[in-house]
C-alpha cells in the first residue's frame, strides 16, 4: 500500500516512527510536507502537486497538521479526499477539534463529562461569568493556547476578575472553568485508534504545577483505565468524527471530565511511556480502512 505522512519534519519522532512501522509492515511510505505542496482545483480532475510531480495513487494519507498550520494542512487533506484517498483523520474533523470552544459545545451536547465551562469575549458580566462555573478557584484559558500557555489557574474571586479584565483588555476569547482541584495536576491522557483505547498514561505536572503539560515539565508512566475512564475517551473521539485522537480527561469528583482531543497526538510520549507500538496500530488501522472514498464522518457542526 502506498501511504503519505503530511508532516513538514521528517525528523519529528512522531513522523519518524510513522514511517518506520509503515516500512516494517512492507508498504511503502513517503512524508510529504504539506506547505511545499500546491493543489490543481480544476473541474472533475483535482490534483496535487510537490516538487513539480503530481501526487498520485495514494492509498492514503496520514495528516500530522501542525497547529498554527490548520488552514493550509486542512486544504491539503481535503484535495486528497476530493481524489477519492483516505484520510486517517479527515479534514473536517481536524478543523473541528482545533477550535476548543466547538469541541466543548460538540461534547456537551453528547453527555460526554466536561468540567463547567463559561466561554466569553467581552461580557461587562464578569461576576455572572464567574458564577456560572461556581466561583473561586477557577481556571482561565485563552482560546488558542496550546502546551499549557494562556491557562491561568485564579485562587480567589479578585485574581479571577483580574485576569478577565486582562484578557478582555487584549481583544481575546476565553474560557472559564471549574477548577478540578481533585486531579491533583495530573491528566490523563487516551491514545484511541478506530474506536479503541489503544494505550493511556498519566501525567503528573512538575512539583507546584497544576498543569500537567510535558512541555511544562510534566512527567508520564503507563495508566489502567476504568471502564467509564475508556468509554468516555471513545465517545470523546467519536463524537468529534476522529478516528485517531488524542484524548485527555481528569480525574474529578463527578467522574472523567474531558480537557481536550487533540487529532494529531504526539507519539513519543506516549511510546515511552507505555513501551507500546502506537504507530503500528495507526498503520494497521489505516490499512485496513484505506479504501477510495471511505469518508466516515457525518458529524453536523
Ligand atoms: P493546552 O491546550 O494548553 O494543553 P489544557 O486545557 O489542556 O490547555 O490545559 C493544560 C493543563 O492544565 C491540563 O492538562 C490540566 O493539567 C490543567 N488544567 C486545565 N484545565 C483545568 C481545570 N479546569 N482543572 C484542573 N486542571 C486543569
Ligand atoms: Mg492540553
């Protein structure tokens, strides 16, 4: 089978083992990055173009979209799905996921558990605000913030409405939040490939962190989920049409709580962690799944 990585470093682990486990299981890989390509949209033939050859006969393709990337990547996927490849995750559902207020408002309205949320702009309602999600302690995000930057944990009612009023000052979008104290800076995060939990680990942020980020410093070792643990992760993934997902929940008083699913979850950590073959399963389920035109997501928002 012939299958492309659309990543634009080759040298990333997550890449780099993406080829090799496609490579082991005797297909023949080619990472393509993605901004170098352009795209023919011309009636009934489209195409895409790389190094003055047309991409062609793929079987499928493996998006690995950057997150400041989001709208190139995502036109890129979805020339290749308009040529009839499939896609592991498709263009629509990787959009979908990248805007954090959607996904909060895709997952409540399937009942998956989420801690109470606020969203806002510019409300002169601050108090309402803070009240809608209980009060203080209570944690700020800005809405494009990834690795744990723009997420501000507020210990008290003025610290809160500080910080909104700071937000509000930048012109941003924000999120408020129930402050899960219970976590204990750790969150968990659900590897799921096809509708599977394929492994999980938890990761514990650095000593006086409540956020748990690797990138902040965090650490993580292998996890058994509950069944509620697993199921909520599926239903999460599902629910945002991905078929493979990063999906990261907390622990809280009221069950699993989901902070984010991500659609291109990095692998290093999750390999080292768990010392399982990530990559090979997203192959095998590629493989499996890569005939023309097999389009699975029907989610409506
Ligand atoms: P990012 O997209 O920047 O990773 P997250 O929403 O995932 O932002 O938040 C980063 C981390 O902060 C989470 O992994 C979690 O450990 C911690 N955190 C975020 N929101 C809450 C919350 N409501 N209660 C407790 N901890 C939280
Ligand atoms: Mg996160």
């Amino acid at each position: 089978m012939k299958i492309a990585i659309l990543s634009q470093d080759s040298s990333l682990y997550s890449t780099r083992r993406l080829k090799e486990a496609g490579e082991e299981r005797e297909h023949q890989i080619r990472v393509i990055p993605y901004l170098r390509c352009y795209m023919n949209i011309t009636s009934r033939r489209p195409s895409i173009i790389f190094n003055g050859t047309p991409l062609e006969n793929f079987d499928a393709v493996i998006p690995r979209i950057g997150a400041s990337r989001t709208f190139y990547g995502t036109a890129v996927v979805r020339q290749f799905e308009v040529m009839g490849v499939f896609s592991a995750n498709e263009s629509q559902a990787i959009s979908r996921s990248r805007d954090k207020l959607r996904c909060m408002q895709i997952l409540a309205r399937e009942g998956v558990g989420l801690p109470v949320t606020g969203f806002a702009h510019a409300t002169q309602d601050i108090d309402g605000l803070i009240e809608t999600v209980g009060g203080a302690p209570l944690v700020i995000k800005l809405l494009e913030g990834t690795q744990g930057i723009g997420v501000v944990l507020a210990e008290t009612y003025q610290a809160a409405k500080s910080v909104i009023e700071a937000f509000r000052g930048l012109d941003a979008n924000i999120l408020v939040q129930e402050y899960i104290k219970e976590a204990g800076g750790a969150d968990i995060r659900c590897f799921v490939v096809g509708g599977e939990v394929i492994a999980a680990m938890k990761r514990q942020g650095a000593k006086g962190e409540f956020r748990s980020n690797l990138h902040r410093g965090g650490n993580a070792e292998k996890i058994d989920l509950s069944v509620e643990e697993r199921t909520t992760a599926i239903k999460a993934a599902k629910a945002m049409g991905l078929n493979v997902a990063g999906v990261d929940l907390l622990r809280s008083n009221h069950g699993p709580v989901i902070m984010e699913v991500n659609s291109s979850p990095g692998l290093e950590g999750i390999e080292k962690a768990t010392e399982m073959d990530v990559a090979g399963k997203i192959i095998e389920y590629v493989v499996q799944n890569a005939e023309p035109n097999n389009v699975k997501d029907s989610i409506k928002y």
